[in-house]
C-alpha cells in the first residue's frame, strides 16, 4: 500500500512540481488547494484535490483527517497580503490568529504547523522531494560578476540577512554599496520593479533564505518569471542562497539569463 501523504498548495507551480516528484515516487497524494492562490492546473494531476478558501484552517484539517494524512507539507507561497484583504478565517483559523504576539511570517505559519502537529498532522520539508531544485554554489552563468558587482554583492548580502532575520522579506535590490528598494509583502518580483526603478536600471538582486531557515515553510523561489522581471527592471546579477533555494525551470532560467548577460551566482 501506497504511503499517504497531504500537499497544501499555494501560489506558483512549486505545488505541481511536488505534486509531479511525489507521484512519480509513489505517494499517495491529498491536495488541499488554496483557492485564492493555487493554480487551477493541479486538477490535472490527480482526482485528489480539494479546493479550500485560505482562512480555512478548520476545513483543511477535516479533509486530512477523512484522508488519514498524518505528513503534509507546504508548497507554494500564500501572499501575505492576502492576509489583510478579503480573508473571511473560520473559527479555527480566527481562534489561532487572536493568540498570535505579531501577524509575520514566522508566526502565522508557526502557528499553524503547530497547530496541524497537535492534530496528528507532521508538516515537513517542503523540498525534501525535490532536491534537484535546489542549487549548489558557484557561478551558474556564463558571465561572471564584475568587480563592482562583487562589491554590491557583499554589501547586500549581510543587509539581506539582516532583513530576512527580522522576518520582513527575503530580497533587496543595491545598487552603489546602497541598498535601493527592500521586499515587504508586495513579493520578490514586485520589488525589483521597484527598485529598477528607483535606482535607473543597473541594479543587483540578492535573494537570501532567513537564518535559520524552517524549510518547511516561505523556502526562496525563483524562476524564469524572475528573470523576465530582472530583464524589464535592467537588473544585471542575481545573487540566491546555495542549497536553501528553489529554482523552477532551470534550463529556460539560465538560458535567458545567458542570452541576456546576467549574471547568477549562488552564495
């Protein structure tokens, strides 16, 4: 029998990659599908999913439970912003959110795998499945960083750290040894349009992990689409944290980077 396994999805394709990678090797698969977030695709993947409104912590638990899940895991980000907008939470969700010393990251999420522990629930590396994702260190590109982009690059990094520790965001953009544009809740894309912008193009982005890193929640990502937005935003090096990174489409990812001269280390 096969063993069983719970995948809670959000944003992004990470959840139809883990879905694929479990799978492929030989899980039995549970989708609790964030309607708000989870790309419509999943369906395609298994009769298995259910579609559950973000709030709906009461709901997700109900459906593991009827499933026998007793090990899920995470994929996809849930816009923190989302959080502040329409979410109508149920009573369980509420219950958990009154409790909380602050509305971060870190807490909302710690809390609810908390919470799931306590119901027989094991939330686990959420790229425990697709190590392949995950980067090593070195230069990943054709071009190497200028010197003046190594300068940024170890300027930012400690900046980004110190950032990330405070549970803020996990990039910022520099320019000059000066730190141009930092991400909130708007998202990594977001911000290097913005800090494109401010800093007239030129740009390095650094995209750390949070020390101490949970792996099992808020892992970096990065794309193709993140290079898209580097290209419109004239950003020219993309600095990413080795081994606590995730890269979706590694080849089209490097490809466009080459073909447009930008640089991608991991650190």
């Amino acid at each position: 029998m096969s063993e069983k396994i719970g995948v809670i999805a959000g944003h992004s394709q990470f959840p139809i990659v883990v879905v694929k990678a479990l799978m492929k090797q030989g899980y039995e698969v549970t989708v609790a599908a964030i309607r708000e977030e989870a790309f419509e695709e999943i369906n395609e993947l298994t009769e298995n999913v259910h579609w559950i409104g973000l709030g709906q912590l009461g709901k997700l638990v109900r459906i593991f439970k009827r499933e026998k899940i007793k090990k899920a895991l995470m994929a996809g980000k849930v816009t923190h912003a989302r959080i502040f907008s329409n979410v109508k939470p149920d009573l369980t969700f509420l219950n958990l959110l009154v409790r909380l010393k602050d509305k971060s990251t870190d807490s909302l999420i710690g809390a609810v795998a908390e919470f799931l522990a306590g119901k027989g629930i094991e939330l686990v590396d959420s790229t425990a499945y697709i190590r392949e994702f995950l980067p090593r260190k070195g230069i990943m590109t054709k071009r190497k960083p200028t010197g003046k982009e190594r300068v940024d690059l170890e300027y930012g990094w400690q900046m980004a750290k110190a950032i990330a520790d405070l549970d803020i965001g996990q990039t910022i953009i520099v320019k000059d040894r000066a730190v141009v544009a930092v991400e909130a809740m708007e998202g990594t894309d977001s911000v290097i349009q913005r800090g494109g912008r401010i800093g007239r193009g030129n740009v390095a982005v650094i995209k750390v992990s949070k020390p101490g890193q949970d792996m099992r929640f808020d892992v970096p990502v990065v794309g193709k689409k993140t290079i898209e937005t580097m290209i419109e935003a004239g950003a020219g090096l993309l600095a990413i944290e080795a081994e606590k990174t995730i890269i979706f489409d590694q080849e089209d990812f490097l490809g466009l980077a080459d073909s447009n001269g930008i640089c991608i280390l991991a650190k």
